[in-house]
C-alpha cells in the first residue's frame, strides 16, 4: 500500500460530527495528493459554504494523516468549486441518510 | 483554479455561550414570575409590572441575549469572517445582562427607575449593532441571508430607539402617543428584528440540518420586501387614522411569510437527510405556527376584530409558538455544535468523538417539546374557559418545562 493508499484509508477515520458519517462516504474528500519526500495535499469540500464545522473537519483530516506513517507536511486545501452534491455519497452513506 | 476556502473562523466560545447561559436563566425566571402572576392574566391584565417584567426577561433576557450569542457563533461560520472584536464583545455582553436584568426588575419593582435600565441596555444594544456593522463590513459575498441579517439589525435599532422613548415617557411623560409607541416598539422588534432573523439563518440552517440540495431560494427576496412593506404598513396604522392601513400591513407580512414558508418548504423536498433530528422539527413545526398566527391576525384585521384581549392574546401567541418556540429548537442544535467545537474538535481525526447527536438527550426533547405545546394550548383553553385552576396548571407546567429545558441545555455543557 502506497502512502496516497494510506492516507486514503486513514480519512474513513474522520467522522462528519453533525451527520454521523465518514467524509470519505460522504463525497466531501475530492483527491489525495504526495510527492517524494511524504508532503501530502488533499483537496476536500464540505457538505455547505459557511458549514460550522469547517475549522474542526479540516483539523481532524490534518491530525488523523500526521498519524499515517512516512507522512511529512500536510495541506488541506478546501474548496467550493466544483460544489459538493449528494451524488458524490457513497451507497453506503446514502443508505445511512435516507434509511 | 478552485477557489480556497481555508480560513479560520471560529470565535472564542464563552462569548456566545455567555449570552446562551444567561439568556436560559431569564427564560426560567420569566415564566416563574408569569406563573405566580397567572391570576392577572386571567382577567385579561397584561399591563400590570410583573407581566412587563416577565416579558422582557423572556424577549431581552432570553430571545434578544440567545439571538446575539447565536449570531456571535453563527455570522464568522455562515459569512466566512471574523468577530471585529471579541474582546468589545465581552463588555458589551456585561454592559447588556446588567442593563436588562435592572431595566424588567425595575419594570417590576420601581417602573420609575426602569429608564436607568433602558439606557444601560440601550447602550449594550448599540455596541452590539456597532460590533456586527463592524464585522459585516467585510463580507465579501452578499446572500440573500445577508440582507434578511441587516435588516432584522436595523429593525433592532429602530425597536430600541423607541422602546427607550417609551422607558423615557415613562419616567418623564412629555408624548401624547404613548400607545403608538408602544405598538411600534413591540412591531419593530417581535416582527421586525426576531421574524427577519429567524427567516435569514433558517435559509441556512435548514438546508444544512436537513442536507438540502439544489433548491432555488427564489422567493426570499420578495419575502423580504414584503415583509418590510407590511411591517411599514403596519406601523403607520398605529399613527395615522386612516382605516385600511392596518389591512394592508397585515396582508403583506402574511404574504411575506408565506413566500418563507413555501421556500422552506422546498427545500425540506428536496434534503437528502430523510430522519431529521427532533428539535429540528420542532423549529419548524414553528414556522408552521408563525404562519397559522399570521393567517388569524389576517382574518382578524379583516373581519374588523379589535378586542384588545384577544390581540394581547395572539401576541402572546407570536411570541411563544413562533420566536420562542423557534429559538427553542435551534438552541438543541447550536449549543451541542458550541460545546462538541470547544470539547471535542481538536481530538477529531485523533479518537472516536461523540456526534452532535449523541450530546443531547433526544428523548428528553421530545417530552419537553410536548410539554411546551400542550401547555401553550392549554394557556389558551384555561383563557377561553375562564378557568383560574387550569391557567395556573398549564402556566406550572411552562415554567417546569422551561427549567428542566434550561438544565437540560446546560448538562450538555458539563459533558
């Protein structure tokens, strides 16, 4: 498993605090980046603009990646554009949600 | 290039918990004094001091401290900017829990000496409208939820101004019209800053508790006009004798909240959250209710219905199952948000934290959500039938409800 793996699986980990669900399944994790010596970007947006907890989700994505292994400098790079939508749930997030 | 989003926006937590905490204890305290003075209410005497008491401690005390702890942690999230000063907050937090606890006790107690309290609750009330001028200033994006937020704020401003000319024609007489002030007054700041308020942060915070996508939002604009126009219109109905005025005015907020209503009601059809949260439905089971009072104060302006029990009555009605009511429901939520941000968001990614869900005792809500209502109805059929006993049961069983509310949102606290 390469570090882009390990930092893909490590985000299952952080836990959308109003919602209750992953923000890998909810579709809000939109690309994991990493260059040679272990610096890592990731691109994310959050369910809303003006989301409350958009402080404490990206905080949580860089705490839980500082814990992956071989991981150096970590970039979160939240972004509006393009806006997140409901079709970028997983089923399983689906499923929670309308179930 | 995506546009970046990264900036920091989190306020200092006691500040907006300062006024949450304080505005819980005045909820308390105002529905114990309007339960030991159940026997006034009955013969229709809403004009007596410890009513007046009762009712600023619920609309300064409770909804005016509440709202301004709200929009201290809701408008850095919501416009993506900063407090312009946290620490001004703080005075004028002291300079307004002081101002407002002299002004209803002396309301109570000595009415003479209420102006003193006016004026230190004018003045807390000023730097918190100079705070927010201040912090708005930098909001680069103007929403719809901009505009509803400025103009509740000026509405503010002009409910203060003339209830300090009233607190002033108290103490020092000199207006003929004190009851135009009044009207005025109570207009400017129950319908005014609370209604367009509540409208401009339920455009936010409805899509985002019920994860709402792709609504259009279309009818906020003219909403917000019309209801500006009907408040305008109504306003002058208590200055002027001209008859249809008041007609007008209340047919215009009605068609003002029902374009709200019928937005919201879009955007409930079109959420991705199937199961909302049960103090969530409560808020908007009270935006039904606002609706239906505004329908009833329609009808009643219509049909020439001026009874002044009957609107003392429907006041007290658009106060509790509307602002009240409303306030009540998003508090569930804001506070359990406050507490999870300070407790719990630097230990996210780290351990297994708690969900915002799982801070509050969702049970407890809906018993307390139930009670609330019934005692409301209740109030109302103890007034129809005239009966002391049931106004003093269910005006018991509003200030129990409150009091364990209140402690209820306070235990989320010490978690």
């Amino acid at each position: 498993m390469d570090i882009v793996e390990k930092v893909q699986e490590a985000l299952y980990d952080v836990i959308d605090p109003e919602l209750g669900i992953n923000i890998v399944d909810l579709g809000l994790v939109y690309g994991v980046g990493a260059d040679d010596e272990g610096n890592i970007t990731i691109t994310m947006t959050l369910t809303t603009p003006g989301c409350p907890m958009h402080d404490s989700i990206a905080a949580g994505v860089e705490h839980r990646v500082s814990q992956v292994e071989g991981v150096q400098d970590i970039h979160v790079d939240l972004v509006w554009e393009p806006a997140w939508n409901p079709s970028k749930m997983s089923d399983r997030a689906k499923e929670m949600l309308w179930g | 290039m995506m546009p970046r989003a990264d900036m920091k926006t989190d306020t200092n937590i006691t500040l907006p918990l300062s006024f949450i905490v304080y505005g819980l204890i005045a909820l308390i305290l105002s529905q114990f004094i309007l339960f030991f003075s159940s026997s006034s209410l009955l013969s229709g005497q809403f004009r007596i001091p410890e009513i007046w008491m009762s009712a600023h401690f619920l609309l300064l005390g409770f909804a005016l401290m509440v709202a301004m702890g709200a929009m201290y942690q809701l408008v850095p999230v919501a416009f993506l900017v900063q407090i312009w000063n946290e620490k001004f907050g703080f005075v004028q937090f002291f300079m307004t829990a002081f101002g407002i606890l002299f002004l209803s006790a002396m309301l109570g107690i000595k009415p003479n000496f209420a102006v003193y309290g006016g004026i230190l609750t004018v003045i807390g009330v000023f730097m918190f409208l100079l705070q927010m001028e201040r912090t708005m200033k930098k909001v680069e994006k103007k929403s719809m939820m901009y505009y509803f937020v400025i103009a509740s704020l000026s509405f503010l401003l002009l409910a203060i101004l003339a209830g300090f000319l009233l607190v002033w024609n108290f103490a020092f007489g000199g207006i003929p019209n004190h009851e135009a002030i009044l009207y005025t007054h109570m207009t400017f700041g129950v319908a005014g800053w609370f209604t367009l308020l509540i409208f401009g942060f339920s455009y936010k915070l409805v899509p985002m508790f019920s994860l709402s996508h792709g609504f259009s939002m279309k009818r906020a604009k003219p909403s917000l006009i019309i209801y500006i126009a009907g408040l305008s219109f109504l306003v002058a109905s208590f200055w002027l004798p001209v008859s249809f005025l008041d007609i007008l005015g209340w047919m215009l907020l009605w068609a003002g909240f029902g374009l709200f209503v019928l937005d919201i009601k879009e955007i409930l059809q079109k959420r991705v959250k199937k199961k909302l949260d049960k103090p969530f439905i409560f808020s908007l089971i009270a935006i039904g209710s606002g609706f239906l009072i505004h329908t009833i104060a329609l009808g009643f302006s219509l049909f020439a219905v001026h009874h002044r029990d009957i609107w003392s009555w429907l006041i007290f009605l658009y106060i509790m199952i509307w602002i009240i009511f409303s306030i009540i429901g998003y508090l569930y939520k804001i506070v359990p948000f406050l507490w999870w941000t300070h407790k719990y968001a630097d230990r996210i990614g780290k351990e297994k934290v708690p969900t915002l869900k799982e801070m509050m005792n969702e049970k407890l809500s809906i018993y307390l959500f139930i009670l609330f209502s019934v005692a409301i109805i209740g109030i109302i059929i103890s007034f129809s039938v005239a009966s002391g006993k049931l106004l003093f049961i269910f005006l018991g069983i509003l200030a129990f409800t409150s009091l364990v509310y209140g402690m209820s949102i306070i235990k989320v606290l010490v978690q």
